[in-house]
C-alpha cells in the first residue's frame, strides 16, 4: 500500500519538475506575464501537492505506527485504539482530499480570515 502511494507522489514530483522546466523555458522567452501566471500555478499546486501529503502522512503512518508497536511490543491495544482510526481520522482524511484536490481550501481560508 505504502509503495503505491510512494510511486504515486513520485510521479507526480516527476511531473512538477516538467512544470519547473517549462517555467524556466517562458522565463528565458522574455514573456513576463505568462512568466508570472505559470509561477503562481506550479505555487498553488505545490501547496496543493504539500496538503495532500501532509494529510495522507497524518492519517496513515500514525495507524501504521500503531499497529507495528502493537506487533512488537506483543500487546493489546487500547479497546477503541482501531475503531477510532476507522470511525474518526481515516474518514477526515476522505474529508480532507476532496477538499484539497478541488482547491476549495481557498476559500475556506479567505472566509475564516
């Protein structure tokens, strides 16, 4: 599961190096305002990108952690330790995706200004 997720930003850091090459190609064109809307998109998408890792990081490797000191340690967790991560922060990570994936956390942001 981690290899398919790994792979996955990897393409896409792949492909945002494409974008940088193709920022710098316009730069050297002389086209200053095609220059600066192409470096305020490959901006957006790079906090984009940063959201949906930083989410997907939170909400899995806190379960995957959890579950390999459980094995290691030999012990029963806490009753309710997977069902929160199943009823509570998995779910908020669904929540979260769409909302980074759309952009929609703009506006958010601007309202809670």
């Amino acid at each position: 599961f981690l290899s398919v997720i790994s792979a996955t930003y990897l393409a896409i850091l792949k492909k945002d190096k494409a974008s940088k090459r193709n920022i710098n190609e316009i730069n050297n064109a002389g086209n200053n305002d095609a220059s600066n809307a192409a470096s305020k998109m490959h901006r957006e998408m790079l906090i984009k990108i940063m959201l949906i890792i930083g989410s997907q990081l939170l909400c899995w490797i806190s379960l995957i952690v959890a579950t390999i000191y459980y094995t290691i340690v030999e012990e029963s967790p806490p009753e309710m330790t997977f069902e929160i991560f199943a009823l509570v922060i998995i779910p908020i990570n669904c929540l979260l995706n769409p909302i980074f994936y759309s952009g929609l956390y703009k506006k958010i942001k601007s309202k809670v200004r």
